[in-house]
C-alpha cells in the first residue's frame, strides 16, 4: 500500500503544481503543495485498500456458507448445493 500512496501522491502533486503555476492569483508554498498531494494520495489509497477489503470479504464469505449457488448458462436454470 506504500507503493500506492506514493504513485498516487506523486501523481497528485504535478496536479497541485500545476494549479499554483497558472493561477496568479492563488500561491501555494511547497508544503502546502506536498501535502496536499499526500492527503490526495492517502486518499485514494484508503479507497483502493476499502474496495480490496470488500472484495476479499465477498471472497470468505463464499468459502465459509454452507450453500452454494450454481447457475449453469446464466438463466434461471441455477440451484443450490450443499458443500
């Protein structure tokens, strides 16, 4: 995940220089400018590292029911079977 927040900070703060570059009216200091792109970039590595969560939840939850879900050619032909 420390790879993550690194792409996405570095990533994020070309964005933030390039707003206090073309903006005469708005100046951001350089710590302003890195951290605000590090909070962009733990931002999204907070999402990415929720929706990987999620996904391996859904994962054990499957592996842990009792019961599972067939569905042959994707009508309504499924049924269930006990593991």
């Amino acid at each position: 995940l420390s790879g993550i927040f690194f792409l996405f900070s570095l990533i994020t703060y070309g964005f933030v220089d390039n707003i206090d570059t073309y903006n005469e009216l708005l100046e951001i200091s350089i710590g302003r400018r890195i951290s605000l792109a590090a909070l962009i970039g733990a931002s999204a590595t907070l999402a990415s590292a929720f929706r990987l969560l999620g996904e391996w939840k859904y994962v054990a939850d499957r592996l842990t029911d009792t019961t599972l879900y067939f569905e042959e050619t994707g009508w309504a032909d499924g049924f269930n079977l006990q593991k």
